[in-house]
C-alpha cells in the first residue's frame, strides 16, 4: 500500500492519555492486519469492492485562512444553532459554544481536543469505544488512528434543548483524507438534536472520508439526528455509526444521502433497555456511476422495545444501490415489535438495486417484518398526470419527489427540510429536464 | 371423491418415520470402501461399466469439489461436522432395475411395505421407481405412459440408453461448479430418475420415487434429470424416510430439471429423513419461452437441510415458483429457500415459504432474486412468513434481490409471528388439548399454501407435521 494512513499524524503526543494512546495503536493494528473486503465476505455482497481503493490519500495540512472563511460562510442549513461547528480537512474554521445557561446546566459541547483537556473523564468512557460490526472494522481502525477532528457533546440528566446542534465537514484539499467524529451522549431523560453535514469545497477535489459516529441515549432521553452527506462525486466515502439506546429512550436518525462517488454507511443500533423506540430514515439519490452500499443493523437486546426502519432509494443513470439490513432480536428480548422497509425506485433501465433485508429472530413473542420493494415510476399515476396536461418530465419529477417527501418530512424542521428539497431538486433537475 | 377413496387414499400414504426406524444386514455385493479418492469414483464408474465421458465428468468434478472451500462464509459452522473421509460413496447390490413387482426381492419389498409403500398405489401412481440406497431396485411404469413415448429411468441407465436425449442436458443447468456439493454429486452420482416426455404429451397423473438411505454412513448422491418437450406436462413427486443411525449420514442430491418451450413441470418433495442426515441438495430447473417450473418443497426431516430451489427463467413468459413449508424441531435446522434468476423479458416468479421453528429449532429462508439485464416487464413475489412455536426458537431471513431494468417489479415480504394466546385459549374452552389446540393453530398457518400441494400429499404433510408437534408445548 503506497498511502501513508498508516503512520498516524496525529498532534500534540505530550498531552495524550495513556488510555487514549492505546485506543489508537489498536485501532492501527486493526487497519493493518484486517484485510480489505473481498466479494466472499457476506458484509460486502454486491460491494464493487474490486474497484474499493484507500490508496494514495493523506492527512492535508491545514488551509489558507481565506478558505476557511469562505467554507465557514457557505455553512448554512440551519440559521439558528444551539451550537455549530465547521471543519475543513479536519481544521477547525469555526467554533460557536453554548451560552453560559447551558453550560451551567452542565451541558458540554467542545472540539475533541478541548473535550480531552476538560473532561477526561466522560471521554475515556465513550469515545471510540463503539465500532459497528457490519464489515468495516478496518477503516473504524483507521478512524481511530488519526481521527483529531469532531465535536462532542454531552447533555446532564433532564436536559431539553429544542434547537439543534451542527457540526459540517468540509475537504478541500488535493486527495485529502478526513476522519470527523461525532459524539453524542444524553443523560437520563435529556432531549437534544444534532445535524452532520459532510460537503466538499469545489465539484473535483478528491477525497477519502472515514466518519463516525456514536451516540448514548440513557434511559428516557430523546435524540433526534440527522445527516446530511453530499460530498462531490470524487469522494470515497464511509459512515460508521452506532447508536446504543437504554431504556425507554427514543432516538430518530434521519440520512440524507446524494454524493459521493462511493458512498458506505453503516448504522447500528443496540438496544439496551426495555421500551426503548428507536427509528432509522434514510433516502438516496444516486445517479452517474454513483455506489451507494448501506449495512445497517437493528440489534433487540432488551424487550419491549420498538425500531422502525425505512430507507428509500431513486436511481438514475448507471448508478447503483445496496441495502443490506438485519434485525436481530435477543432471546430474552420479547414483545419486540421491529421493521424494516427498503423501497428502490428504478428510473433507468442501467440502474442497479440490490436488496438484502434479513431476520435473525431469537425469542418467540415479537412482530417483526420487513420488506423490500422495487420499481419504476407508476405508469398509470404517470398517464393521469399527463393526462391532466403535466408534462411527462415534469410528472415524473413531481412522483420522486413525493416518493421522497416521506423521509423529508422526517426531518421536523421547515428550514433544514427546504434546504435538503433544494439540495436534491438541484440534483434532479439535469436529469429530469433533459 | 368419495369416502372409500378418500379412505384408500390415507392407508397408502400413511408414512411413520418410527417405521423408518429398523436396517437390514448390509450384504451389498459392490462397496467401494469408505473415503473419497479418484480411485472410489474410477471405481464407481466401472462397475457401472460407464462411457468415458461420464467418466471424464465424474473426474472432472471431484476435482472441482477437492478445490472448493466450504461455503462456511455464509453458511452455518455445522457443515464442518461432515467427514467426508468416513463416508461410503457406494453401494449397490449389483441389481438390474427390476421391471415387475414380482422381481423385487423380498426384503426390499418388506422395507417398502413398512415405508408405507404398498402395491395399491400403483392404482393412482403412473410409474413407480424406488430406490433403495444406490440403484433402482424397482421400477415400473404403465404400458400406455411407454406407449406415448415417455421415458422413465434410472441415471445410469439415462445416460447409456438414451445418451441422445440425455446428454445434452445433463449437468447443463446445474454445472459441477456451482457448488461444492453440485460437485461431490457430480463425481459420485448413482441412482435417481431420468424422465423424457415427448413434445404435446401431458401426462395426467404424477410420477413418484422413493428414496431411502439403509447404510451406515452412507452418503447417497441420486441424480436426476427431467425434461419436458415442448408443450409437455409432468408432475413428478418425490419423497424420503430414513432409518435412524448414530453416526451422520450425508444426502446430496442434483435435480435438474428442462422445460422447453411452453412445457410444465412440477416438482414435489417431502423430506423427512432422520434427524442425522445432512440433506445438501441442488435442485434448479430451465424455463424457457412460456414454460413453467414449480418446485413444491417441504422439509420436516433431517439434521441440517440446505436446498435453493432455484428457476432459470431463460425464454420470453417463463414462470417460476416455489412453495415451500420448513419445520424444524430441536436439534434441526432447515435453511431453505428459493432462486429466481430472470434472462428474459415478460418473465415472472412467486417464492412463498412458510416456516415453523418448535423447541430449540433453528429454521432459515435464504432467497434471491436476480433481474441483472436490460428486461422488461419481469415481476416477482415472496412472502416468507415464520412461526415461532417455543421461546427458544429461532428463525433467520436472508433475502437478496437485484433489480435493473424498466417496467420491472419485486416485492419481498417478511413476517414473524407466534400462535396468539387467544386462539389457544379459545381452542382450549371449546375442550381440545394445548397440544391439539396448538397443532391445529400450525396446520391453520400452513393451511393455504396446502392447497396448492396434491391431495395425498397434503394429507400427509398434515400427518407429519402433528407428529413433530407431540410434545412441544407443556
């Protein structure tokens, strides 16, 4: 391998803990001894992953200042955040703290290196400290090797803050690998919401991505996240992210998922306690030669519990689509009720969606289900449109946007869903109106 | 139907798998010795006096089986349970396939009447051919079936008689290289049935074959072919018991099956080996333009089950279909599941599997479904639907679905559920048992797809699966 991943770049080795050190020598290890896919491993079914390389991307020094400031001012999907924070090739360009309230409540929402100084502590407990285990254990090794950039946030028991928190994630510079990091624990009954942007600077630079993120939701609390990934189409992508929810915890994460050349997603959630009420949305729009491979992974611990997935795909062009799901109930996890729903909506004959929602069912007394869908656009509700003087294309645009419009309205907040309807129009409307 | 009928029906068919429970002396003239080495399988194709070709394939395949790994990437650890070096790849009494019944030596007739296979069904069965371990030790079929030109066969005998009909399909629709067990049966085959129907010839009653394992440690690789000509019909029934025995026995059978242009075939199976068999089968049949394939699948028998029936859908109309119904009890795991693969346009497929997991038994649906071109118009269906009996059942889905194409559509649909309290309680006030409450609640659940099946075959699929529900609940 020619990339120089493997020596770890990290800052400031005086002032790294020695738990910390360590977490990051294993996580090398695992980059270095787990091989790369191979099309035999069941976790990366489909996976072009012949044509998955990590070769030839670098840690980039830190951008100009002007930069910095322009990516700074095109951070704007949501307009008034408890908390925000920018990042560009893993620098730090802005910094927007809670105000003294907030942290008198004892809410923390620092940069990771300040995190490490202040409160050693609560990151010793969570920080790296959850992989997926759905294929990707090499690069959460990678991740937590060089991982430097991220925001952490911690809300106290009984906490509720309405406005969300947002953390973007900018690359910039020439093969540029980024590893953000996204750390969100809720106390007991706390209520907090986070948004994840991931966007590149110009349509060409290329990029290696390797996120992740964990989230802690105690027992009653209340987390609602969302993601927002349109990086160019020259970025190789992965998100790794782990929820674990305790008891009667309720937890919305909602994806967002347009760029990207290669795009790898994998969200697992545990559920830890009874009563817990997890849901995971996602949709996609892929077009070009664009793989989007999500593996995602529903994990009953604990009974009573409720999960809910759907993820919704349109595919254009030559592009293509893996959903692999698996819902996995626990022996002693009865009364669960979970589902799991993928919908791919084939608009040209090159497009190619595979489909793989599986159960793993332990325990006797639950309902669980899933299903997986896929077609084209409904000819009938296309002739009735047309019929009533739409134009073909403009039908057809108006029947994908209400496919998506599902998943959209997830999202609960008027302006960041306005913006995301922009995002993927400006995609669409290329492609629809030629 | 009337009740004598009706009556007449549900003696032949009474299959008691205590009944299975006995063995004869093993006094089998050839016996290739136990292990697999190019030397058993020059020896299996000696004594069958095979061409060099069959020779050169069986070569060729044990070659391919000795390259390829365990599928234990996805496939469940207990595989590595099988010593294929303490098996008997062969053994034959050395006799020619009988043609009467009169032919039959007496203990082989014996094992048959207590398998419940008695002469009355030759009243409602076309041709009978049943195997008892390698070779067709008794084959019979109606003059007028010979009379329209159908072919009914054992492999051996398919492939020296008939090589004309034969070859040109034979390991064509599942090569030797599909799997590692396609390829084990493909070095090491004996027995199982090769049935030509000639073009138009719609035959209205089904054929049947018994199989049976009566060897200690003896794996038996039956191989069969079928091939329907255009506009042909058949229905072909299989179904197994086995004597139980302490050490494991393997079952890998390939069942191919061709359907030319606007053909219909129709495959049953009810296997219920013993609880120690490994049951690895392939099983895929050919659709071409307008024709139908549908495998009608139950699995109740055996240790581990692993068997896809799958469906090429080649010509332009094609149809497939599996039906299938799993029931596995502690100690068992049944991995079925069903394999659409659409090459043509305004192709369709429906998979319906219903499976019940009793104790701590473990069953699993495997699917896939392939639209990988440029088609139009193709469609697909699956429900698997799962029933959880015990609190320490387990049940897995593992679907996979590739869709390219315009106009196409699939839809999967998975659900699991346990027999509701309610309806066990209602039963129950109405004065049946938990136990007949219970079994009646999963004959209730299996109930639609039943119908599907043939009337005897219904009826004594309801038999078995109340056996297997003795005992599981209180």
């Amino acid at each position: 391998m020619t990339t120089t991943l493997e020596t770890p770049t990290t800052t400031s080795s005086a002032s790294v803990p020695t738990w910390l050190a360590e977490r990051r020598s294993a996580g090398l290890e695992q980059f270095k001894n787990v091989p790369m896919p191979s099309a035999r491993d069941e976790h990366w079914r489909f996976a072009s992953v012949g044509r998955l390389s990590i070769d030839g991307y670098n840690p980039s020094a830190a951008p100009a200042d002007d930069v910095l400031q322009a990516l700074d001012a095109r951070s704007d999907l949501v307009s008034e955040p408890t908390g925000r924070s920018v990042y560009v090739d893993d620098t730090p360009a802005s910094f927007k703290g809670i105000s003294d309230e907030l942290a008198e409540k004892g809410v923390i929402y620092l940069p990771i290196a300040d995190a490490l100084v202040q409160h050693p502590e609560l990151m010793e407990k969570y920080f790296l400290k959850e992989s997926t285990e759905l294929g990707s254990q090499k690069f959460f090794g990678l991740h937590a090797s060089s991982v430097k950039a991220g925001s952490i946030l911690y809300v106290p028991k009984g906490v509720t803050i309405e406005a969300p928190f947002i953390n973007y994630y900018w690359t910039s510079g020439a093969r540029s690998a980024v590893f953000p990091h996204t750390l969100v624990v809720a106390e007991d009954n706390a209520q907090v919401s986070v948004v994840d942007v991931f966007f590149s600077e110009t349509a060409e630079n290329e990029a290696l991505n390797v996120a992740v993120a964990n989230i802690h939701a105690g027992a009653g609390a209340n987390v609602f996240r969302k993601v927002v990934q349109d990086w160019n189409e020259k970025t190789v992508s992965f998100q790794l992210d782990t929820t674990v929810a305790e008891r009667d915890a309720q937890v919305k994460n909602v994806a967002v998922n347009i760029g990207a050349e290669r795009a790898r997603y994998e969200a697992q959630t545990r559920i830890e306690g009874a009563g817990a009420h997890v849901k995971m949305y996602s949709l996609t729009v892929a077009e070009e030669n664009q793989e989007f491979d999500q593996r995602t992974y529903q994990i009953h611990n604990a009974p009573n519990a409720v999960s809910d997935l759907l993820y919704k795909n349109a595919l254009l062009d030559s592009s293509r689509t893996i959903f692999s799901g698996l819902i996995k109930v626990a022996e002693d996890a009865q009364q669960t009720d979970a589902y799991q729903t993928n919908r791919n909506l084939l608009l040209d004959p090159s497009a190619d969606a595979n489909s793989m929602p599986g159960l793993e069912i332990l325990a006797n007394d639950v309902k669980c289900s899933h299903g997986a869908t896929t077609g084209n656009v409904d000819e009938d509700e296309l002739f009735y449109m047309m019929s009533r003087g739409i134009p073909k294309r403009a039908a057809m645009q108006l029947m994908v946007f209400g496919f998506f419009e599902e998943i959209i309205e997830q999202v609960a907040s008027d302006e960041l869903a306005g913006n995301l309807r922009a995002l993927i129009h400006k995609k669409f409307e290329t492609k629809l109106n030629d | 139907m009337s009740d004598t009928n009706l009556k007449e029906q549900n003696e032949a068919i009474k299959v008691d798998t205590e009944k299975g429970n006995f063995t004869y002396p093993e006094n089998y003239e050839f016996d290739a010795g136990v292990g697999l080495s190019e030397d058993t399988v020059k020896y299996i194709s000696d004594v069958k006096k095979e061409p060099e070709w069959v020779r050169e394939f069986r070569l060729k395949a044990l070659d391919i089986f000795n390259k390829k790994p365990m599928p234990t990437n996805w496939a469940t650890k207990d595989l590595e349970n099988i010593h294929f070096d303490k098996i008997r790849y062969y053994l034959s009494k050395g006799q020619v396939p009988a043609r009467s019944w009169d032919d039959v030596p007496d203990d082989v007739k014996e094992t048959f009447e207590r398998l419940g296979i008695p002469e009355q069904e030759r009243k409602f069965l076309a041709g009978v051919e049943a195997q008892f371990d390698s070779e067709a030790s008794y084959s019979h079929m109606k003059e007028d079936l010979e009379k329209e030109g159908v072919i009914f066969v054992g492999s051996s005998e398919g492939l020296e008689k008939y090589p004309e009909i034969f070859r040109p399909y034979f390991g064509k629709v599942i090569p030797s290289s599909d799997n590692k067990f396609s390829a084990l049966n493909s070095a090491t085959f004996s027995g199982g049935s090769f049935i030509y129907v000639p073009k138009g010839v719609k035959l209205k009653q089904p054929l049947q074959a018994y199989f049976r394992i009566n060897a200690e440690n003896f794996g038996q690789f039956e191989r069969t072919l079928i091939i329907a000509d255009e506009g042909s019909e058949i229905t072909y029934m299989e179904g197994c018991t086995a004597p139980k025995f302490e050490t494991t026995t393997l079952h890998s059978a390939v069942v191919e099956l061709v359907a030319l242009k606007n053909a219909k075939i129709q495959y049953i199976t009810v296997q219920n080996w013993s609880s120690n068999v490994f049951n690895l089968v392939t099983k895929r049949g050919m659709a071409d333009e307008g024709a139908e394939v549908k495998w009608i699948d139950c699995n109740i028998g055996s240790r581990l089950t692993m068997k896809y029936p799958g469906v090429v859908l080649k010509g332009k109309g094609a149809r497939g279909e599996v039906l299938s119904i799993a029931l596995a009890n502690d100690g068992q795991h049944q991995d079925t599941g069903a394999k659409m693969m659409h090459l043509a346009d305004n192709t369709t497929s429906n998979i319906i599997s219903k499976s019940i997991s009793i104790g701590k038994g473990r069953s699993t649906y495997r699917g896939q479904v392939h639209m990988p071109k440029h088609l139009k118009n193709c469609k697909n269906n699956t429900e698997c639907d799962a029933l959880l009996i015990n609190t320490n059942s387990r049940t897995d889905t593992y679907p996979a679905i590739t869709t390219r194409g315009e106009n196409n559509t699939v839809q999967h649909e998975a659900s699991v559920s346990k027999v509701s309290a309610e309806q066990i309680f209602y039963m129950m006030q109405r004065g049946l048992s938990e136990g007949e409450a219970m079994s009646l609640a999963v004959n209730g659940f299996v109930n639609e797809l039943m119908k599907a099946f043939p009337m005897e075959y219904s009826v004594e699929l309801k038999r078995l699966i109340d056996m297997e529900m003795e005992g599981s609940v209180g």
